[in-house]
C-alpha cells in the first residue's frame, strides 16, 4: 500500500471515529514519510544508485576541502619566504653588502 492511501484511509478514519493520539500520529508520520518520498524523487534521489551519487558527491567535496586548504598553505609559505627573502637582502644592504645583491 502506498503512503498516500495509507494517510487517505488514516484521515477517513480520524473523521470517522473521532481523531485519538494513535491515529493523529499515524496520520503524522504517514504525511512525514510520503514528503520525504516526493523530496528525494524532485531531488533525483529516489533510485538505488542515490547513495553512491551521494557518497561520490562527498569524496569530490572532502577533496576540494582538502585542495583549498594545501592552496591556502602553499600561498602562506610563499608569502612567508618572499618576506624572508625582502628582509634579508635588506640586512646585506644596511650592512653594505649591496654589491652581492645586485
């Protein structure tokens, strides 16, 4: 039986019988369970390869995280050494070592 006759039949009963706890939670996680279906159908997640799209989707994520954040330390260390580099060239200078520098 489908969700959506599930809660049909569910919501004739409420009004039939009078809406007890039972049968409003029912009727609540029948709704839940049938808009749960339609999201992950709209989203295109509703075949059996779903989880491997999802389990790629995060590797590719994990790896650009990953790719950024090496990026980020490469740049940092570069910035480092170029400021290293300026300042030791100007320690040679002060000190009149120019003339091995340029």
């Amino acid at each position: 039986m489908k969700n959506e006759e599930m809660l049909a039949r569910l919501v004739a009963q409420a009004e039939g019988d009078g809406a007890d706890l039972v049968t409003l939670r029912a009727i609540v996680e029948e709704a839940t369970d049938s808009g749960a279906e339609r999201v992950l159908d709209r989203l295109g997640l509703a075949d059996h390869k779903a989880q491997d799209d999802l389990d790629e989707l995060r590797e590719l994520l994990r790896a650009w995280r990953d790719a950024k954040a090496s990026a980020w330390k490469a740049a940092i260390t570069w910035i480092v050494r170029g400021v290293l580099a300026l300042l030791l060239i100007g320690i040679a200078m002060r000190f009149g070592f120019g003339n091995l520098v340029t």
